[in-house]
C-alpha cells in the first residue's frame, strides 16, 4: 500500500481496520512479513487506528524509499507471523 485514505463520508465505519486486518490475516497465511506505515505526528486518529491494529512506533521520524526524511511522521511497523493452523 502507498497510502490510506478514506473519504469524508465513509470514516468511522471501520473501513481502514478492515483493510489493515485483511493485511494482517493475509500474511500470517502467507509465511509472515512485515507492514511499516508512516503517520503524520498530528494525525490523532490515524495513529489511533494503527496502534489498535498492532503496528508499534519504532522512529521519531519518517525515512521514505527514495532517502528523503519527514520529521514530521512517525515509522511504525506491524510485524505479522505465520499462522500455525
């Protein structure tokens, strides 16, 4: 995923849990992974939602694919192991 977004009109309907679940339930098929997220600091709700869905902050920053840095965002990261069933 490069961003999550829900329109105005369809938030607080538990839509970005449910993806961010289907995520995690897809990779404890697969053999596990790992899902890293940046959230803008000032973000209260989305920082919200990926704590409640397991992700856990491990920088006070953001480091993007192309090197630039956002001191603005946090990285956080949800580690998904495989399901033993």
């Amino acid at each position: 995923m490069c961003a999550l977004e829900t329109d105005p009109i369809y938030r607080n309907q538990g839509f970005a849990e449910q993806l961010l679940n289907a995520v995690k339930r897809f990779l404890s098929m697969q053999d596990g992974g790992r899902v890293y997220a940046h959230v803008s600091k000032v973000n209260a709700a989305s920082l919200a939602l990926h704590r409640k869905c397991g992700f856990n902050v491990i920088k006070n920053h953001a480091v993007f694919l192309d090197g630039s840095v956002e001191y603005g965002s946090l990285t956080l990261l949800l580690e998904c192991k495989k399901s033993e069933t």
